[in-house]
C-alpha cells in the first residue's frame, strides 16, 4: 500500500519533470510555474496549455494523484450542438491519447489528457505534454474553421 510520503515523494518528482519539460522546451519557469496554485500555463501556437498535478480523495479515504493536462479549444456554440457533439466524439475516436470534455460549469471544449502519477517517467511525461499541445493547437483552429458562425 503506498503511504503519504510514497506520494509526497512521487508528487514532488513528477513537479521536477514538469519544471525539467518547461525548461526543455525553452521556457522561463518565472512565466509559466504558479507556485501558489501548484500550475504551470504556457501558450504553444494558438493553444493555451495548463498542467496541474491534482490529488482525487475516493470514499474509502484513499486518494491518488493525477497529471492533468488541458487546453481550452472554444466555447460551446449556441446552434446546431448535435452536430457539433457528434463531431466531438468522432474526434475522440481519431484524437490518441487526448480526450475532449466539458468541465462542470463550462461553457468551453478542452483538450484533456489525464493520468495516474503513479510509476510516470520523464518520457512518459514529455510525451503526454507534447502530444497534448500537438492536439490542442490543431484541434482549437480547426474546431474554430469548422463551427465558425455558431458561437454564442
């Protein structure tokens, strides 16, 4: 059973890859890391990317944490959802490894890729954030192209 310093440590290591990725990429951790909020935001073409580590407390009084990553793609359009939700799933089918949601209380489409902390890598984690921007700075455009007078 994994006890509260298994995580704190897996926790403050995957925070240390994440720092490492910004870096990789050519970013300034003064602009990007939000320490309060434990956040990381950048833009990568016409994306906005956010990465947060969040813990989820299950009934049992376990919790896990999780890397969440997403990019806001659009606002929900007034008109012909049917459409535009089919659309969406379609793109799930074809979208590997990221998935497209509505967060409670949204009125926007993100991309999302979520997964477990538990046993990630520095490759894992690279790959999971890069592959997310990928998605998210082709999806929010061509969402955008193809639902363009539709929104609210």
């Amino acid at each position: 059973m994994e006890t509260t310093q298994d995580r704190a440590t897996q926790k403050k290591a995957v925070t240390e890859m994440v720092h490492q990725y910004a870096k990789s990429v050519g970013l300034d951790l003064n602009q990007t890391y939000n320490a309060e909020k434990g956040s990381w935001s950048w833009r990568i073409g016409s994306a906005s990317i956010q990465v947060y580590i969040e813990s989820v407390n299950f009934s049992n009084g376990h919790s896990r944490d999780y890397l969440r990553i997403f990019s806001p793609l659009m606002q929900i359009p007034a008109n012909d959802l049917l459409a535009f939700y089919r659309h969406l799933l379609e793109l799930n089918d074809s979208s590997l490894g990221v998935k497209l949601t509505i967060m409670p209380g949204s009125t926007l489409i993100f991309a999302t890729y979520e997964r477990d902390i538990r046993g990630m890598d520095y490759q894992e984690l690279s790959t999971c954030i890069s592959d997310l921007e990928w998605w998210a700075d082709k999806l929010d455009d061509e969402l955008k192209n193809q639902f363009p007078n539709l929104y609210n």
